[in-house]
C-alpha cells in the first residue's frame, strides 16, 4: 500500500510542489477549501474513507501537494467551501437543498428536484463521461434568482453576468468550475466553446493555448433556443411573496450546505466512479447524459426516480422530433425497399417520394427534395451510382446490412413492432437476399 503522508512542515522539498485544487488517488481524496485564517488562500482537505484532516499540503508516493492559487482571473470569484461536514443523512441533505430552492424562488416540485439534481452532479464532474448542463426558461428575474441559489449549492460555483473568451481563459487547469451565466443571447462564439466544454475527452482551443472548461453549466435561456445536449427546466413567476434572497442570506445558505455537500463526495465518489446506469430507455438521450444525472443519486431513491422521470419525458420528446429528423426518415424510407420482394435496386426519386409521404403521414409540412435526400443518403455512408434515368443504389448484401444498421441506429418506426421482415431483421444469414 503507498505511504500516505500529511505534511504540516514548512521544510522546502527538493522537487517543487504540484499546485492542485483537487485529486482523487485510490485511497485518498483532497480537495482545496477556504484556509479560515486567511480567506483569499485554499488549503487541502483529505479524506481517506474515514475521517477527514485539512493541512496545508499533502505528500502521496513521493511528490508533495499544494492548494492553486485564487489570486488572479475568474478564479477569484469561485465559490470554495470552507471544511466538509457530516451531512447526517442523505435525505435530509436534499431535503435541505430542496427547500432552500422552494423558500427562495418556489419553482415547481420537478423543478426543485431538477435543481438539486443537478446541484449534487456538480460535485462528481470529475468522473462523469459528460458534464451536466442545465437551460432555465422563465422571466429573466426568477431565472437570476435560481441561479444565485445554485451558487451556494454547486461545487466551485461562478456566476456570470457576460463573458468573453479571454477571461474564460484565465481559469486554470483541473478546475472544473460551474459556471452559472445569466446573460441570454451571449456572443455565438462564447456560447459554441462553453457547450464543447462538457465533455472532459475533447479539449477546446482557441489561438495557441487550450482553454480550460470542462465543467457543469447552466444558462439563462428562451425557450428551445439551444440546441446543444442539456435539460430545459421552465421557471414560472412565483404566485406568492418570497423572503429577500440578500447577499448575507446567501452565504448562510452556502456556510451550511457547501461543507455537508463536500462530505457527501468525499464519502460517495468511488460508488459515483464505478456507477452503471441503464440508460436503454432514455434513447435518443446520449447514454453519457443520462448517466451524468444519475449516476451521482446515492441512496436518494426518490429524487432518482424524479430525474428518472423526467429524463423519460425529454427522450421521449426528443422521439416524437426524431420521427421527422431527415436523417431517420431517409433511413427509414431506404429500409423499406429492402422488404420488397425481388426488389434489387432504387432511384433517388423514388426515395424522396417515399420519405415525403411519410412525413405528410406524421403531420409535417417540410418537404425534401431529390437533392437533399441523396445528400442525406451519402451522410449516412450510403452512395448512389448515376445512370441514365437519374441516381440509383443497388441493393446488394452489404448495402441492405447497412441499411438495416442505420435504421436500427436511428430506431426507426417501423422495426419498433418487432417484426421480422428478412434475414437482415433477424440476422440469420442464410434467409439474407443475394
């Protein structure tokens, strides 16, 4: 087992220490707090699975660990808790999480749940395949008043009026803030780098230097304005008069919750690591989406079956929109030459005839031309050849297996029965058409 050393010495080490704001080892976990004795410095806080001890650096196999640096940048205004704190249990930690957002903006009960939800997501997006983001539609004043409540509830929470690329930059390395933005119609630019921001294995630049994001968001948004994968949560104007959310109030609400919620990742992170969520129903949902809002639910079944719920609903929203999606009807129309008998081949013409009658069929009024349905085909990695009567695909083995793939990938309708039309459906090779 490594040798496990807190360092509460002012000798200087022979190699320079690592600066760090957190670190997760396989039996250790720090995370930098406010030093009490002197706020505008973080100290470590460690936690081995039992106890909890705060030292200004840590020794792990080796190589010594310091507390980053909040001197300069945006870092300056992130939210770092003081200590962590026995959180009693888990349910009453979300009970309190819940009537912080129902005494102060009185969302709906689902909304509330939403919040805290994703308020105990932020505090695992080191491990999540996805960070979790999060659009609130609503008055713009409700929409400011939740998020000023998700500061005190996040972890490392900075709140954003407007922003540009170059303060995003000054934010360092392995920070993973969460960054709460209650500015509508940011600039595109902003706005296309902090959503490629949510997935930890793709860096995002701009000039020579990488910018260091990754990390829970959420936006002040119109309704369906973003495209970008996240959860829409309306915030209606509340019926009744709320207590004064003033700044003194605030950080009450922060001085009580951000140490029990810093207790609650220390003792839950190796079962947030190893999670496995079945995310089988929650198609077209990404797998990783859903994942990245469950997966930090611990023994919270409640508030899981909630989100649970809820995610349903938006994938299930997300199918009713997939049905007239070109790249699904396209496939959709194609695999339905292929359950012809004797048919061998079809033309482009014929295809975009088809996929127009089945979107009149669903109510839709877009009408695709015979262009824009062969330049779907090649998207989806199927080539039609020009012969003189226009564009044809053959129907030889390969391309029906291909086709069937991408239908079932795009779980068109009409597979959703069950039915076995071919060897293709059912993968038996010897029924298969030569």
């Amino acid at each position: 087992m490594p040798v496990i050393k807190a360092d509460t010495s002012n000798a200087n080490c022979a190699i320079s220490p690592t600066e760090i704001y957190g670190e997760v080892f396989p039996n250790l976990l720090i995370e930098a707090v406010v030093d009490l004795e002197h706020p505008e410095q973080l100290r470590l806080q460690t936690w081995n699975g039992r106890r909890s001890s705060e030292v200004p650096r840590v020794s792990y196999q080796g190589r010594t660990y310091i507390a980053g640096p909040v001197c300069a940048g945006l870092t300056q205004a992130v939210r770092f808790p003081s200590s962590s704190r026995p959180f009693e249990s888990v349910a009453k930690l979300v009970s309190s999480m819940r009537e912080i957002f129902c005494t102060y903006a009185n969302p709906s009960a689902d909304a509330a749940s939403i919040l805290t939800g994703f308020s105990l997501a932020t505090w695992f997006v080191d491990w999540l395949p996805l960070a979790p983001i999060l659009d609130l539609v609503g008055p713009e004043g409700d929409v400011g008043l939740i998020l000023r409540l998700l500061a005190c509830t996040c972890r490392r929470a900075l709140l954003l009026g407007d922003v540009d690329i170059a303060a995003l930059a000054t934010l360092p390395a392995q920070l993973a803030p969460t960054l709460l933005l209650n500015q509508r119609g940011l600039r595109p630019g902003v706005t296309r780098v902090l959503q490629a921001s949510c997935n930890r294995r793709f860096r995002v630049a701009r000039g020579k230097r990488a910018l260091e994001l990754y990390g829970a968001k959420a936006f002040s948004a119109e309704v369906g304005s973003t495209a970008a994968p996240g959860i829409e949560v309306s915030i209606s104007p509340s019926p009744r008069p709320r207590p004064m959310l003033t700044e003194a109030v605030e950080e009450q609400i922060a001085t009580d919750l951000q140490p029990r919620l810093l207790r609650y990742r220390m003792v839950y992170h190796p079962r947030v690591r190893n999670a496995k969520v079945d995310c089988e129903k929650f198609f077209p949902m990404r797998c990783e989406e859903a994942h990245a809002w469950l997966a930090p639910l611990c023994d919270c079944p409640d508030l899981r079956d909630t989100i649970s719920d809820y995610l349903l609903e938006v994938s299930q929203d997300a199918t009713g929109h997939r049905f007239t999606d070109s790249k699904c009807v396209v496939s959709e129309g194609a695999l339905s030459y292929c359950h012809e008998p004797d048919r061998r081949e079809f033309f482009i013409r014929e295809l975009a005839e088809r996929v127009n009658a089945l979107l009149k069929g669903r109510h839709e009024e877009t009408e695709l031309t015979d262009r824009k349905v062969g330049s779907v085909l090649r998207d989806l990695g199927i080539r039609a050849q020009r012969v003189t009567a226009g564009y044809k695909v053959l129907l030889s083995d390969a391309i029906r297996e291909k086709i069937h793939a991408i239908a079932k990938s795009y779980r068109a309708l009409s597979l959703q029965d069950g039915v076995v039309r071919c060897g293709h459906c059912s993968g038996d090779k010897k029924s298969r058409v030569n």
